[in-house]
C-alpha cells in the first residue's frame, strides 16, 4: 500500500505585553497529516508547537503508528520548504513536491522567458495536470547559453527569476509528475493545507482571537485529533490536556 504524507506550519496570534509595547508575535504550528493513498478520508492528523528539531519525534511516533507494514512506500508531499524536506529526509520516503507551489516558481520562469499570458496559462494547466516532467521541461524550453558569455543569459533575468530557477533545479526528482501519476500517487498537498486552514485556522484565527502559547497548542492538538480518522491519543485524555482543572 501507498502511504501519503504531508507536512505544513500555519500560525496564530498572540499578545506582547512586556512595557506595554502595542505588538503581536506568531506562534508557530507544525502540522503532519498520514493518510492511504486508495482512501484520503482515513487520515491520521498531528499539530504541535514546536521547532523542527522537537517535531520530528511526533513525526516518527505518527509514522510508527499509522503505517501498517514494513512494505508500505511512504510518499512524502511538500512545499519544499527547508524544513519539510530534512524531515522528509529522515523518514526515508519518497519526496514528492506539491504540484501547485512549483507551478508559482514556474510562473516566474516562464515570465523571465517573456513567454506571454495564453501561452503561460497553457503551460501552467499542463503542469498543475501533471503531464509534465520539471528535468524534461527545463531542458526543453530554457534557452542555451551563449558560447562567448555562458553567465550573460542569467544575468539579464531579475533576482525572482533566478531564485525560481534554483528552486526547480534543486526539486527535479521530486517534480517528475507523469511517472507519479502513473503510479497512481497524487501530487498535491492539499490535505495538509486544508488541516491548516480548516481545522487549525478557523479555530485559532477568529475575529480578535489572541493565544498564549500553552493555550494554542493545547487547541491545535485538541483538533487535529478531534478531527481526525483516526486519533493517536484517547479523547478524553486530550481533552483533560486541553482543559485542565481549574485548581480549587
């Protein structure tokens, strides 16, 4: 069996009161979201506030828990943020980039190009479809160098431009999209940012809503596993968690 699994970080506001200074730090959310590939519903879902060095035992511990054999591949979808591909690094899956984030890198490329809107709104369908390889495409379709001046072509592009490229160029494994799809592995990661949005964010984002950092991640825990398929920790210790007795 193909096991899908995705890994995303949103954020929620919370008050600075030291000197009465009128600021509003970020808490920082990390969520991992391990679903079969055949039935996306049954999903396991983990949100913690934590660096990436703390997250990544709770990742193993989802992993540990939901993978069911030895013989499960493990697709690993991303944005390709740094710390999402050194987690997908150390659970040894196969890193799949999200379709949707590389085609905004696209997007730029393909301006640098001077390719024009019909023409890059063709491409852009093509790519989010998944009829098209990055290493094929980069080859195709990027113009060769001058023999006298090799750099000169990448110096007239803007800073945007050439970051794009870099960005494509480093993923090229993970964006060979056709052969995903022939595997019948999806390439979109769409689940973890759904969780994000719908099950984190429009809790701990309402209208005025402020959060200590205890209090969201008690929140964010309590959701993702309420949530969830399947929870990884028994309700009513979670909600004891995440409401604690109030001392008498």
């Amino acid at each position: 069996f193909a096991h899908c699994h995705s890994l995303d970080a949103t954020s929620a506001s919370r008050p600075a009161t030291p000197h009465n200074i009128p600021l509003v730090f970020r808490i920082g959310s990390k969520s991992a979201v391990l679903y079969p590939a055949a039935s996306p519903s049954r999903r396991w879902m983990l949100a913690e506030l934590a660096d990436s060095a703390e997250f990544l035992p709770w990742l193993k511990g989802l992993l540990a828990r939901g993978l069911k054999t030895g013989h499960d591949t493990l697709l690993d979808l991303g944005d390709g943020a740094n710390w999402v591909e050194n987690a997908f690094d150390e659970v040894g899956a196969l890193p799949i980039t999200d379709v949707y984030h590389s085609a905004q890198y696209l997007e730029r490329v393909m301006i640098a190009l001077g390719w024009s809107e019909s023409r890059r709104e063709w491409q852009r369908r093509a790519w989010c479809r998944g009829e098209v390889a990055a290493r094929e495409w980069l080859e195709q379709r990027l113009p060769a160098p001058d023999p006298k001046s090799p750099s000169l072509e990448w110096l007239l592009w803007e800073p945007e431009a050439i970051e794009a490229l870099r960005y494509l160029e480093k993923r090229l494994d993970s964006m060979d999209y056709p052969s995903f799809r022939a595997r019948g592995f999806p390439i979109g990661s769409g689940q973890v940012e759904g969780m994000n949005k719908s099950v984190i964010g429009n809790r701990l984002k309402r209208s005025g809503m402020q959060w200590s950092r205890e209090g969201a991640a008690r929140m964010a825990s309590l959701r993702a596993q309420v949530c969830a398929w399947h929870s990884l920790i028994n309700f009513e210790s979670l909600r004891h968690q995440a409401y604690p007795p109030v001392p008498t």
